[in-house]
C-alpha cells in the first residue's frame, strides 16, 4: 500500500470537513425581525330556540378588524436542530414572542323575539343594556409568537391542514383577556387573535408562509415572509338550540428579517 504524506492527508481531511460543514450549512443564523398584521372578521348567525313555552329567535351580524405591529425590531435566533421541526427560533436571550402594540374594533348587534308567544308570566322580560361596542388596544406586554414547521411536524390535530413545504407561521397575540374586555358587545369570542379556530383543530390558524431553511441559512440580507389566510366556518350549534352561524375571516400578515453578523451579545 503506497503511503500518503502527512500533509497531503490533513489537506485532504480538511478539505473533507469543509464539504461537509457546506453540505449542512451553519448551525446558527441572526436577525432584526419585524411584524405587522391586518384582520377582519365578519358573522352572522340565526338562531331559534324553544324557551318559557314558546318558540324564541335571535339574529345576529357584526365585524371586527384587528391592526397590530412589533414595537420594535427583535433580534431572533435561528437554530438547527434534530427534531421534525428542523429549526427552533428563539427571540432575544430568554425567548418567548415579538412585543407587539395595537387594536381590535369590533361592532355587533343582535336582536330577538318569539314566533309563538311564551307562557304568560314564565319569563322577565330582558333588561335593555348599553353596548360597549368600539376600539380595544391590546394590553402592554402583548406578544405574538413565531413558528417554524415543516410538514412532518405539523400537528395536525391542533392547527389543522399542515402546510406542504416549510413553513412560518404565528401565533398570538398572548396573554389577552378574553373579548379584549368588552362586556356587552355582540362579537366573536376570539376576534382579537389572529386567524380563525379550525373546526377540527384545538388552536387558532393563521396561515403559513413558506420558508425554505436554505434561505434562512444562506446569504441574503433582506426577505419578508408573508401570509394571506381567507376561511369561512361554520361554528356547530349545540341542541335545543338550532339554526345556522357563519363566521369570515381575511387575514394578512408579514414578518421582515434583517440578518446580522451576531446574536444577542456579540454571540
């Protein structure tokens, strides 16, 4: 066997590492990221019920837009790692979601009566109350949360259909009470996160915009992912009371990044 000089081998090694270290690419990418979004919300329901002896009806119609952005931009962290997802993001040095500041205004109403009269005196007549409908801003400390998915770690029975390529998505905004604190105004319970419950999924979808992981490694300094998410649900409605509810959503939203030399730190 014809024996190989020492430096001719740890020329041809290194030069075996650096094929390897291009064919994965780094571990670690940096960026300034920023988000914005755009939400209405539309529904409209008819219900009939049978209460205090008779037969009631309630119809109901209303909209809300929601309008949020980052307060600032967010140095987010992308990492590679083993699991489905194939890479993690992390916002700032301890993680969690993008600050963000906004409002939902939401506008609604509802009105009933009965197509065969109740029982005399089996129910008090209803209480007239002001509506408190009109512009909510989301709390301060609100955030939206980002997320990278390939389809293999999609989970379906969460989200819904998962996407066919890789993908980022969002989530949020978190923590927001619920309604955005309107106590008599007729609306959509969730209509101040974004995107719409799936009627198979536990989580609100909002979409997804490809992100292919070669871009979020590679040499660009500038892209924007973005979404646009258009479904209409029809939301069950439980017995004894019958009747149709339909609810629109028409979402869009873009995330910017920036990428950086360095992480938080200098890292």
């Amino acid at each position: 066997m014809k024996a190989i000089p020492l430096l001719a081998a740890l020329a041809f090694a290194g030069a075996l590492g650096g094929t390897a270290q291009a064919a994965t690419g780094p571990s670690a990418a940096y960026f300034k990221v920023e988000l914005s979004a755009n939400q209405g919300v539309s529904w409209h329901l008819n219900y009939t019920s049978r209460i205090c002896g008779g037969v009631s009806f309630t119809k109901g119609q209303g909209e809300a837009t929601l309008r949020l952005h980052s307060t600032e931009p967010q140095i987010v962290t992308a990492r590679r790692v083993t699991s489905p997802e194939k890479v993690a993001l992390f916002v700032g040095r301890h993680g969690g979601g993008i600050p963000i500041t906004g409002n939902v205004v939401r506008n609604g109403t509802e009105s009933g009566g009965f197509t065969e009269p109740p029982t005399a005196g089996a129910c008090r007549p209803p209480e007239p109350i002001p509506t408190d409908c009109g512009s909510r801003n989301y709390p301060r400390g609100s955030q939206v949360a980002l997320h990278f998915d390939t389809p293999q770690s999609w989970d379906e029975s969460f989200y819904g259909e998962p996407p066919l390529a890789q993908s980022l998505h969002l989530t949020g905004p978190a923590p927001v009470p619920v309604g955005l604190g309107f106590q008599n105004c007729p609306g959509e319970r969730d209509d101040a996160l974004l995107g719409l419950h799936d009627e198979d999924g536990l989580a609100m979808d909002s979409g997804f915009g490809g992100l292919p992981i070669g871009t979020i490694f590679g040499k660009r300094k500038h892209f924007t992912v973005t979404a646009v998410f258009n479904r209409t649900s029809h939301p069950h409605v439980m017995p004894p009371v019958m009747g149709t509810h339909e609810v629109n959503v028409a979402l869009r939203w873009r995330v910017k990044f920036t990428r950086l030399a360095h992480g938080p730190g200098g890292n």
